[in-house]
C-alpha cells in the first residue's frame, strides 16, 4: 500500500539572491531530473545571470517532484524552481500535490553557492542533452497520433517558444526522433519566414523581414546594453587621443621575458600599458572617483580596482583586478591572463565583476586603431587601447631628424566631465603615453 505525500513532506527551492543586486536569471541546464534523488549541496541547476552564471547546490536531500522553471526561461529572484520530497518521506504512485509554500525552517545555502571553481565540469550551453520533465498523463486515443507530432520534452518546446521556433520545421537528432535543446538552437540560427497576411501583395520591405532572424536580449547582453544607454545619457563623456612610439616599450618587453621569473607568464603589451595607465592614475586621485548623484559628492576610493573588458562567448564582461595600483608587472601580467583565461571559460566568479573603478578596453586584438569607449556606469575613466602597428615616423636624437619605421600605438581615453576637467585627463592621458614612449621614466 502507498501513501501520497503530504504538503509537510515536500520542499520548494526558491531562486535566491546570488549576492549581485540582481533580481533575475535563466535556466542555463538542469543537472537532476523528476524522480532522482539529491543530496544537501549536490550541484542541481546552472543559472546564468547578468554576469556570470552560477551553480546552485540544493538545500535538501530527497526526491525531486518537480522542476518548476525550464530551461532557456526567464525566473525572477524568490520564484520556485525546484520540488523536493524531504528524505524518509512516504513515496506515491499518483501525481504529487501542489507544493507547499517555503517555511522558516528551510536551510540557507552554506556549501557549493556561488560560481563554479576552475576545473568544475559542466554541460556546454548549446549541446545535446536530455532535458528533464514531470511524468505526464497518457495521451487519449483520439489524440493526433504521437509520429505526426514532434517530439519534444516540455524545457526544449517551451526554449522553442522563446526563440519562436516551430518544433515542426526542426530536424530531430535525438533518441527515436526526439528534438533536443540543440537542435531548437540550430534552427533559430537559421533564416526563417513569416508571412504576413496582411502583405499579400508583398514588397521588397516584406521579404526582408521574412529573412529577418530575431535573438532574444537577454543575460550579458541585456545587462551590457542597459549599462551602457545609462552611461551614456547620465555621465558627460570627453575623449582624448594620443599616438605614440612604443618601439622602447616593446625592446624592453622582449628583454624582460627572457628572465627567469617571466618565463612562464605571457607578457604582453597589454600589461606595460596597465602599468603605466595604473602610475598615471595614482598622480590623478579623482581619476578613479565615481559621482554620487544623490549625496551630490565626489567619492573618491582608497586605491584602483583596474577593470579589464573582455569578449566571451555570453558577451562582454569587465571582471577588475583589486588592488591593482599595488601590484608588479609580473603579478599584474599574470592577473590579466588569469582574468581573461577565466572570463572566457564562463568561471568568473560574481564578486569580480563588481568593485572596478576604471577600466582598460584592448580593442586592438581586433586590427583596431582606437575608439571611444563608453564608461562603466559608476567611472570616471576607460581607456581603449589600439592595435600596434610599424609605421614611419620622425625620430630626432638631438642630431637632427630622420624617418625610421617604429611600432605606433594610438590611445583614447574617455572620461567623466563632471568629476574631471580637460587638464586632469589630458594629464592622465599624457603621462601613460609618456611611460610608454620612454619607460626608462618608470624609475624617476
């Protein structure tokens, strides 16, 4: 004989606060499905947040009952996502009843929150996988039979919602002719038609449209771009630019990296031009403030958290190096390779991308000569950096002129008018292009 589980006996998982300021995130991947067991802590769900994403651990141990979120879908902070049977409850033929709401006994998170270490496996975004479901009734015999139907598990038709797929277009490649996660991303990758009815006659606009492939905004992108539209209609931007010789920087690069302590860094240009960005920023302290609106004051920090821009797969993502202004060249070039390295493996952790106070935006990895780079919302001060290119230019020793070819570098930096005026950042601006034209400067 069976008995079927009270409200008592079950346990829901709200979506909790990641510690971000955040109030939302998407199901990223479900790592448990209906009717396994869990432990406390064992890793049940990926979110992924404006900013990183994350590995939830559960806080019972038990039965699952019920995923309550899909995955691809959109759940706000507070919101169920989880039904657990606590362990020793009695277990049920029938269906379980609705869940009761959470109670104070619930246990917090205490193993396993936050984000992933590095090294910590999980399933790729975008790759096969069996996406877990709740047992559902028997189709009724006049029902369309099950071969005209695609067959689809209730996570990967509701990602098809999202992405506005039709499920009856999508080449199936999964067991028995299942369509997995995978094959609904292929196919919202594609083109895809649809006709308007009310443009019978069609013209050159319409069959435009019908080729149009519509993303949803969501996660980074959504942060970045309203990050971005705040920043830009709050802060008064001004951008400097500068071209210089960094022949000298890069002869004593190639000199530095043959010593044994940087023999197994990557020294890149990049990090002479944090280090000379960082020097030039301590002589400027309000170069690193942020603006406080509503106590109308100008906070300005006890040292420079140097945020470091970097294009991962989920978008772009300023990760900072706390204490930067503190650090050598060694342990700044290692912290930088181990920032990027990790932002673009999804592993940075939450606590890192807040805290920054300027940023530095490489833009030179592209073939790129300059740009005007957009503050980070709360900074004073971003700072793109163009490509290396040879080129001509004059050189004069003090025994005349003459035309070499020479590794040219072009700057910008953009900065907030309210917190600084036009000599402070031209003065910013200056010394890093000064440091990096003669580094022999660094010892005075």
């Amino acid at each position: 004989m069976t008995t079927t589980p009270t409200a008592a006996d079950l346990r829901t998982f709200l979506l909790p606060d990641v510690g971000e300021g955040l109030t939302e995130a998407d199901i990223v991947v479900w790592h448990v499905a209906v009717g396994d067991t869990v432990t406390v802590n064992q890793v049940i769900v990926d979110i992924e947040t404006a900013k990183s994403v994350v590995e939830l651990p559960s806080p019972y141990a038990g039965e699952v009952v019920e995923l309550m979120a899909a995955v691809g879908e959109t759940v706000p902070v507070g919101a169920p996502i989880i039904a657990i049977r606590a362990e020793g409850a009695a277990s049920a033929a029938e269906p379980a009843p609705a869940v009761a709401p959470p109670t104070e006994e619930e246990p917090r998170l205490l193993v396993g929150y936050g984000a992933r270490e590095p090294g910590a496996g999980r399933r790729r975004r975008g790759t096969p996988a069996a996406a877990p479901t709740a047992p559902t009734a028997p189709m009724p015999a006049a029902a369309v039979p099950a071969r005209e139907r695609p067959r689809a598990k209730p996570p990967v038709r509701k990602l098809a919602k999202v992405l506005d797929v039709d499920l009856a277009t999508v080449v199936p490649t999964g067991p028995d002719g299942t369509i997995v996660r995978a094959d609904v991303m292929a196919a919202a990758q594609q083109p895809t038609a649809h006709p308007d009815p009310a443009s019978a006659g069609g013209d050159a606009r319409t069959a435009a449209s019908a080729r149009e492939t519509r993303i949803p905004i969501k996660g980074v992108r959504k942060h970045t771009a309203a990050a971005m539209v705040a920043s830009a209609f709050t802060a008064p931007h001004v951008t400097e630019f500068v071209t210089l010789d960094v022949t000298r920087t890069l002869e004593l690069r190639e000199s530095i990296q043959r010593r044994r302590e940087f023999r197994d860094v990557k020294l890149t240009p990049l990090a002479f031009v944090a280090r000379a960005y960082l020097r030039a920023l301590a002589a400027v302290p309000t170069s690193c403030a942020r603006w406080d609106e509503q106590a109308q004051e100008i906070v300005v920090p006890d040292g420079i958290n140097l945020g470091v821009a970097a294009a991962t797969p989920r978008g772009l993502m300023v990760p900072n190096i706390p204490g930067a202004h503190r650090l050598g060249l060694l342990e700044l070039a290692t912290s930088i390779n181990d920032l990027a390295a990790t932002a673009r493996a999804g592993k940075t952790p939450p606590e890192a991308m807040t805290g920054g106070n300027t940023t530095i935006t490489n833009v030179g990895v592209f073939g790129v000569d300059t740009g005007t780079p957009i503050l980070n919302p709360g900074e004073t001060t971003i700072l793109a950096v163009g490509a290396i290119r040879r080129q001509p230019w004059v050189v004069d020793d003090g025994s005349g002129e003459r035309i070499e070819p020479r590794s040219i570098l072009q700057l910008a930096l953009s900065f907030d008018h309210r917190v600084l005026d036009g000599a402070e950042g031209s003065q910013v601006l200056a010394d890093t292009a000064a440091l990096l034209a003669e580094p022999g400067l660094a010892v005075l």
